[in-house]
C-alpha cells in the first residue's frame, strides 16, 4: 500500500482549494506531491481498480466516478411525402 497516494487522495478529498487546484491542473499538483510516476500515472488515470490495487483495499463509495450521460438518440427522418398523382 502507497501511504503517500493514501495521503495525497485524503488530503485532496478533505481541502476544497486544493481540490479545486487539481481540477484546474492536475500534472502541477502531482509533480509537487511526494509521490512516484507509477503512483501519478495511477491517479491521473482516475481508474478505479488501479487505484484499489495502488492503494490495497477497496475504494469508499464517495470515490466512484460519476457515470457519464447516455447521449440523446438521434430523431427519426421525417419521410418524404408521397407525390402527388394526377386524376386521369
């Protein structure tokens, strides 16, 4: 287990400025981290199970990513209007 990856994610989760410091730009705030490339590459990957293999046990359920939105159908073509035949 990664005590510095434990501490770097516990003190993102627990600090709005610095939070929102990662949102902004990530690379700054882990280059500036006491943390290893394999223990970067994993968070900034934000992949579940890495994490839980990088870190040793189960992520708590606040960390899950948020799933993204279905994207909207496309509408059905409208059909084109059959033309219009003379009487005879």
């Amino acid at each position: 287990m990664s005590q510095n990856a434990v501490r770097f994610l516990v003190e993102l989760s627990q600090d709005p400025l610095r939070m929102e410091d990662y949102l902004k730009d990530p690379d700054a705030l882990l280059a500036a981290a006491d943390l290893t490339a394999k223990e970067r590459e994993v968070i900034r990957s934000g992949d579940a199970k890495a994490l839980q293999d990088l870190l040793g046990r189960p992520l708590p359920l606040l960390m899950y990513q948020e799933p993204k939105p279905k994207p909207k159908p496309k509408p059905k073509p409208k059909p084109k209007p059959k033309p219009k035949t003379e009487a005879a």
